[in-house]
C-alpha cells in the first residue's frame, strides 16, 4: 500500500477537486483506491488517499 496526501489551509473547499485530479493524472499506474480520509485540524483540511499501485 502507498499513501498521499493533500492540504488545504483556508475552507477545504477544493480539497475534494485536488483528490480528484490526482486520481485522474495517476489513474494509468492505479490498481486500487484502499480508502479516501478527510480530515480537518482548526483551518486545515487534509485528505489522504490509500492505494495500490499496479504491478
């Protein structure tokens, strides 16, 4: 499994299109998404994608 993750300081409100587009630019080296979190931490919002890459 690997993890990436994004930030966003002010409303969290692009959060969800950042997770998308990376999904999208990586989709040719995904075998699976595990598992999408978000979090949010006063103003930050953070959003950490499990995955597995194809072998």
């Amino acid at each position: 499994m690997k993890y990436v993750s994004m930030v966003d300081h002010y409303d969290g409100s692009t959060l969800e299109e950042q997770v998308n587009g990376w999904i999208v630019e990586n989709q040719d080296i995904l075998s699976e998404i595990m598992d999408i979190e978000y979090t949010q931490i006063g103003n930050t919002y953070l959003a950490t994608i499990t995955y597995q890459e194809k072998e």
